[in-house]
C-alpha cells in the first residue's frame, strides 16, 4: 500500500509510466494496473464513485437544481425534436419523390418499346 500511496503523490503521469512499464515487461501486469486504474477511479475519466455507477443515468434527465436552466433545457430540447421529426418527414418526401421519378421513367421507356416480341427472337 505503501506504493500506492506514493504514486498518488506523484499523480497520474506516475500511474501511467508504471502501467507503460507493466505492459513493456509483461502484458498482464500492465492489463492489471489498467484495471486498478479504471475501477478506483485514478484514471480521470471515470469519476464515479465506486458502486454509484446506475445514478449517472438518472441524473441526465433529472433537474439540475436551476428552473430557469431546466425551462431553457425542456424548450430546447422540444425545438430539437421538432426539427427533427421536420427533417425526417423531409427525407421521406424526397424518397417519394425519387421513386416517383424512377417509376415514371420506367413507365414511359415501356410504352415507347413496340408491343410485340423482338425482330431477333426466334421462337424455339
């Protein structure tokens, strides 16, 4: 424990030269340390506490404790949706719009081809 401690006190650039150096040495050891680093919370980047990981989803769409941050939260987030919903019923007007061109195309190349069979077709 006594290391532990005493990389704390030099901070996380010594947690990650010694978890480089356990990968170096012998891959396990550095996988280890990562492991360590990640579950106790010294990598920075997951600053829950230990246990309380389940609380951070509830949190994003909980109250933030300012009525007037949360009102200016929920009408942006409506306005988003809007658009949103806006936008896809844009796209699908576009798809119609395309199979409808490619299905007339397709119509009008048909009735200019000549109605009986192919002058190179021989009947077998």
């Amino acid at each position: 424990m006594e290391l532990v401690h005493k990389l704390d006190e030099y901070g996380k650039p010594a947690w990650i030269g010694l978890m480089v150096a356990g990968f170096v040495v012998f891959w396990p050891i550095g996988l280890a340390i990562l492991g360590y680093m990640m579950w106790s919370g010294r990598m920075g980047c997951f600053k829950r506490s230990r246990g309380q990981w389940w609380k951070s989803e509830s949190r994003a769409s909980g109250s933030s404790g300012n009525a007037a941050f949360d009102d200016y939260k929920a009408e942006t987030l409506r306005r988003l949706e809007e658009e949103q919903q806006e936008f896809q019923d844009f796209l699908e007007q576009l798809r119609r719009a395309k199979d409808k061109a490619e299905f007339d195309q397709f119509m009008s190349q048909r009735r200019s081809r000549p109605d009986g069979p192919s002058p190179d077709a021989t009947p077998a």
